[in-house]
C-alpha cells in the first residue's frame, strides 16, 4: 500500500486472513482495505466471519462502525503495528495545528493540483499528501478565474504521478462512475482515501460543464475537491458541495476552459472518441492513490 500497490496488497491481505483464520487482525486488515475499495458488502461479510471467531475482540466492532456512514478515521490500536489501517507519512512534516479539510486531484507532472476553493477559505498555509503518505507543501496560484469554484495549487516539491489518465470526454449522464475521498479530519493525520461507486449526475442548468455528482457518499459535505473518475477509472472532474449541499462535480471540460494550458490534450467527442474499457474498483482506487491528494490547511 505504501507504494501504491493496492491490488497486489488486498491479494496477499485476502490469503492471510484465509490461511490464519483464528487470527482476527488478517480479517480486520481485508475487511479495511475491501471498505476503501468501494466493496463494502463483501468487508461486511469479513467481520461478521471474524465476529465468530472471537465475538469479544473490540477491534471488530470499531471497524464495523467505520465503514458505516460514519465520518470517522481510524484511531488509537487500530493505528498500531502489525494491524495499521493507515498509511505513515512521509516528506514535509505537518504541525500539529493543521487539520485535513478535504481533498485534491494532482494533475499531470505533480506539481500542480486542483481543489474546491471553498475548502481553502481562511487558509495560511496548506500540504497536500497523496494515498502513499508522501507529503508536500503548496500554495495557491490562482483562486480560479472569474470567481470559479476550483482554485489551482501549485506544489513546492513534485509528488509521483503515473496515477489516472484524464477522461478524453465528459462521461455521459447515467453511465457507471465514482469518486475518492479523504475525509475532513481535525488531526491532519495520513489516511487512505475510500472509494465511492454509482452513477454520473444529471447537469446542473445553472452552470455549463457542472453536473449532479449522482454518486451516493455519506456526509456529501466530505467530497470537497475529490477526484472523479468515468466508467474506465480514467479521471473526469473536481467534486465540490455548494451552500445548498448537494454535491457537484466540475467537469474536465469546464476545467479546460478555465486552465486551458493545463490541460494540453483536447476533449474529444463524437462516435470517434475512445471509449476504454471498464475499469473494476480495484484499479480505479490503485490509480486514485496518487492522484486523489489530502488537502491539509492551517488558519
């Protein structure tokens, strides 16, 4: 997990647990990393397997109750060795005073990302740190012309990309999507994104290039500035929460036309754009690692 490998990671997990059932700690470990994946009926099912095997152990218990629709992260044992439910940081050290606000895609080149600019209101300083721990400080270049919702960060040291190609066209209303989150978190601690899979919105009438998110995430507050990807885990827009609460995303073509020197590969429409083939949750959240970023801010 800590170099990115998430598919190769939740394969070794799931022969552990399976060849030490009567240890919990494997179970607990599959059931976290499934969870995070977008398979939260299957890590259900791991708990309730280890529940049988040791109905006391209050770990169980507590995982359970965070991969409800609760907004918490991990804590106290559950970040202890060998079990560690979370990545370590790396890179720039954080103060403590600083906290997790949300999230933000790194583009191309990782030096630059983007975010939802309400989630930097009153903010002095910021990091962002990708789903590998690694950890770098930025600052905002552009508030987003003409008052846009999206603000452009510009990082002081690179972080890996080689995550999600772009999207070659907004993905159509309807068709199969999803968006990785990091949850806001008062700690500023390293944490691995979840992945949350459904259906592309409607468009927003009010906004051209603004759609619905569509997809179902607890607390729709969370997804400030989260990556969203098409139906092949390629990445497709910025999703923010308006005053009204219902959450939108930004769509790379809005985006285009905003930062046009970001985005140098045109949008392609037509029965001539490519249309790649679908991407299960597995890759779409090991490609998601480097790109959805925490977005860490101190007032």
């Amino acid at each position: 997990m800590q170099q990115g490998e998430y598919r190769r990671a939740i394969a070794f997990v799931a022969h552990t647990a399976q060849a030490h059932r009567q240890v919990v700690g494997g179970a607990l470990l599959y059931a976290w990393l499934l969870s995070r994946g977008a398979q939260d009926v299957q890590a259900l099912r791991m708990l309730d397997g280890a529940a049988g095997i040791d109905p006391d152990a209050a770990p169980i218990a507590r995982v359970r109750e965070l991969i409800g629709p609760s907004s918490a992260l991990p804590a106290g044992a559950l970040l202890a060795p060998p079990l560690r439910l979370a990545p370590y940081a790396s890179g720039v050290t954080v103060p403590r005073s600083a906290r997790v606000a949300g999230s933000a895609v790194l583009l191309e080149g990782g030096r630059q990302a983007l975010t939802a600019a309400a989630a930097l209101r009153g903010t002095r300083e910021l990091w962002l740190r990708n789903g590998l721990g690694q950890t770098a400080k930025g600052r905002v270049v552009e508030p987003g012309p003409g008052g846009s919702t999206v603000a452009l960060i510009e990082l002081a040291t690179a972080l890996p990309a080689g995550g999600a190609a772009s999207a070659p066209r907004d993905p159509f209303p309807g068709s199969p999507g999803s968006v990785l989150v990091h949850r806001p978190d008062p700690t500023g601690a390293a944490a691995w994104p979840r992945l949350h899979a459904g259906f592309h919105g409607m468009p927003d009438g009010a906004s051209a290039g603004v759609r619905r998110l569509g997809i179902d995430v607890p607390g729709p507050a969370a997804v400030q500035g989260a990556a969203v990807f098409d139906a092949g885990g390629r990445w497709a827009g910025v999703a923010l929460t308006p005053a009204d609460g219902a959450a939108r995303v930004v769509m790379r073509s809005a985006l285009q036309s905003l930062w046009p020197r970001l985005f140098p590969a045109p949008l392609r429409a037509g029965p001539d754009a490519p249309v790649a083939p679908s991407a299960g949750f597995d890759e779409t959240y090991e490609r998601g690692l480097r790109i959805g970023l925490q977005l860490i801010v101190r007032s």
